[in-house]
C-alpha cells in the first residue's frame, strides 16, 4: 500500500494543476510519513492499566497519508494564501487509535484595499482550524499545545484561531494598531486509553482584543503601548458549570528591525480575575542571520494563560525556545529547536506543569516540489500537580515525502 502511494505521488507530481484565473493558482499538496514512536498514548503505562491490571503496548508505528490543496490569490485589492488538507492515520499495533484529521490554515491580506480609503493603513486576517486527537509538531497540523507548553492525554479535539489585525497611521511617525481573535477548543467526551482521575479536560471559548500606539523613532527602531485583554468562558468536557477568566495586561513594546536580524522586546504588567492576582510579564524575540544560509531565532517569554488541561482558568506561562536552519547546500537543509516550558497553576503556583521537547530534521530537495526528509523529536512530560502528579519521556523517529505540485503560471514552493 506504501508503495502503490508513494509511486502514485511521485508520478503526480509532474502533472500541472488546474489554474481558474489569471491571478489564482491551486495547486495540489501531499505528504506520506512514517514514524516509529515510543508511546502513541502520551502517558506512563501504570495510568493505561484495566482494572484486570492489562496495558496496552505503548510503542507504536504510524504511517500518515495526507493531502490537500493550497491557494493563492493576488489581485487589485486582496492577497490570500489558503492550504486545506487533511489526513489519514494507521497504526500497526494499536488499530483502535486510527484517527482522521483535518485542518485549514490561511491568512487574507486586505492592505491593498484599506489603502484606498485611509493611506498607510494595514488589515490582515488569519485562519486557523484544525480536527484531530493528535498532537504533533509536524507542518500541516496543530501546534498550539506544543506552543503554550500543556500537552493532554489522546482525546479529539476541535480547535479555531480567527485573528484580525490592523495599523491606522494618526501621522507619518505614529500609528494606532490592533486587533480581535477568537478562539474555540472543543473536546469530545471521551479519552483514548481510559479516563484517569484528575485527568480533567476543559473546552474554552476565547475572546482577545489587543492594541495600541506605536512611534516609529527611525526607520527601523519603533516602540509601542500595548493593551491586551482575554475574556474566557469554560467548562469541562464532560459537561457542568460554566465560568469565566478575565486577563488583562499592560506592556512596553520595543522593536528593532534590520535585514539580518529582528529583535523585540516587551514587559508589563499582568492582572488576572477572578484569582485577584497581578504578576509581571514579558517577552524577548531575537531572530537573525549570522550568514546567507543560517537562520537562528530566541524567544523567552512569561505570561498568563487560557489552562486547558488538569485546571481551568489562567495559568503563568514560562517558556524558552531557540530555533536554528543552516543550508548545507541549494537542496539540503538541517533544521533544529528545543523548547522548555514551566506552567504554574493559579490559584497554588507551586502546582505546575513542566515541558521539553527537542527536534530536528534532515531535508533534502529532490525536485523544486518534491522534499524528503528524516526526523526525529523527544518528548519529556512531569505534571507535579494537586490533581494528578505524572512523569513521561517519548521518542519519535521517521521519514517523510512531501510534494508541492506546481500551478499553472506559477510554482508554488515549500516554506
């Protein structure tokens, strides 16, 4: 079967795709991945056990077939660039996790058709919804756990990210900016391997509004005063009472930017209700370019969040991510990061959350749309928690092929 897919991939890939107007290209997309993985349940054996005292076996391998189509529109007034896809999931050994995935991803770039009423002003739109039990940190599918740092138990979930963002220009050096997202994670009621106490999940509704004014000192110096608000409504997967968290935080925003490297900088002030409690928050971002082919990048950052896994409410964030791309050369890339992250519970701090996980892959560009590469990503979970105190490492290691077919009048390459 693996075979007859991957034939049938690299066949397909030297057929055009369809272009439906002079400024639209869609193109098809797909990707057949396999991967040995050290626990497909994201938990220590001892929380998998029946009450016969039975565990399922933990390791794991997993062939992923996906695919869809990717879009881009340029026109007088809009730019868009669209990717739809979704998957499919076999596992060898634990058939009952077979799970499909969907996902769409996007972002509207409407600076052209504001600019026609207020000159300089800037709107875009970004979309995000992804379908899927999985957590994973692979391209196509969601990664805001691996992000915020809280990785659940295997249960389907349904997330959305719709995010608006805009700069009005009050002068040639000032302008006001801002935006809304919404969020929704949805959960179904029931866990893959079994429910543990303490376990408890909670789906969220998000409503985030954010901005404020920003003076451009140079041409690539600017520092801004932000407003940022979180109002979210909760309750658990299961059902029961809903209740809501309001964070609100205010900050200094400083930013430098030049061709080989981008910093900013930002620290404020936090408050959290109902906890009734303030915290200071921050974050630095550096990414540059030490040469042509090499891109590294530093984020360190600590802020409240949206808790969705073991305790509703806000929790404080800290995370530390470093990335780094090197070019070997024109068709062969290395890619690597490594993240830590420490989540703190309100209202007892001293309950927390804590997350590793390094990566890196090996690609290799076997045709301008047709990539290969080798993979490999650890996981090290301990959930130190009044609810459910837990340690867990996981290893995953594997290949994929990806094609990107090519539009008629343009080529669509990989990112």
């Amino acid at each position: 079967m693996l075979r007859f897919v991957v034939a049938a991939v690299l066949i397909w890939g030297e057929l055009p795709a369809v272009s439906v107007y002079a400024e639209t290209q869609i193109a098809p997309w797909g990707s057949v991945r396999e991967r040995y993985d050290s626990n497909v349940w994201r938990r220590p054996k001892e929380l998998l056990r029946d009450a016969q005292g039975n565990a399922p076996q933990l390791y794991d391998f997993v062939t992923t077939v996906r695919g869809g189509l990717a879009l881009r529109h340029e026109g007088r007034d809009i730019e868009a660039d669209l990717k739809v896809g979704g998957d499919y999931n076999k596992f060898v050994y634990n058939t009952g996790l077979d799970f499909y995935a969907a996902a769409l991803t996007g972002t509207i770039g409407l600076d052209r058709w504001v600019d026609q009423y207020v000159r300089g002003a800037k709107l875009s739109i970004d979309q995000n919804l992804f379908y899927s039990p999985e957590q994973s940190i692979s391209r196509g599918t969601g990664s805001e756990d691996f992000e915020s740092g809280l990785l659940t138990f295997r249960r389907s979930r349904l997330l959305n990210t719709t995010a608006f963002h805009g700069s009005y220009p009050l002068s040639r050096d000032i302008s006001l900016e801002g935006g809304y997202i919404f969020g929704l994670r949805r959960l179904t009621s029931r866990t893959e391997g079994g429910d543990v106490a303490g376990a408890t999940f909670f789906n969220s509704m998000t409503h985030t509004w954010q901005g404020g004014p920003r003076y451009n000192l140079t041409k690539n110096d600017s520092v801004a005063a932000l407003y940022k608000q979180t109002f979210f409504t909760q309750e658990r997967a299961e059902g029961g009472r809903t209740f809501s968290t309001n964070i609100i935080t205010l900050e200094g925003d400083y930013t430098k930017v030049f061709p080989e490297w981008t910093f900013t900088a930002r620290g404020g002030v936090t408050f959290v209700e109902p906890a009734g409690r303030s915290l200071p928050s921050g974050s630095i971002r550096v990414t540059t370019k030490p040469e042509r082919d090499t891109v590294l990048g530093l984020m360190l950052s600590r802020e409240a969040r949206p808790s969705f896994f073991l305790q509703g409410g806000a929790r404080i964030a800290h995370i530390a991510k470093a990335t780094i791309s090197h070019r070997v050369y024109e068709r062969l890339s290395v890619v690597g990061s490594a993240q830590y992250t420490l989540s703190q519970f309100f209202p007892n701090s001293g309950s927390q959350y804590q997350f590793f996980v390094g990566t890196s892959r090996l690609e290799y560009k076997l045709t301008r749309n047709i990539r290969g590469e080798v993979f490999y990503s650890y996981q090290h979970i301990n959930s130190d928690t009044t609810s459910l105190d837990y340690q867990v490492s996981r290893h995953q290691v594997g290949v994929m092929l990806s094609v990107l077919f090519e539009s008629l009048g343009e080529s669509f390459e990989f990112d």
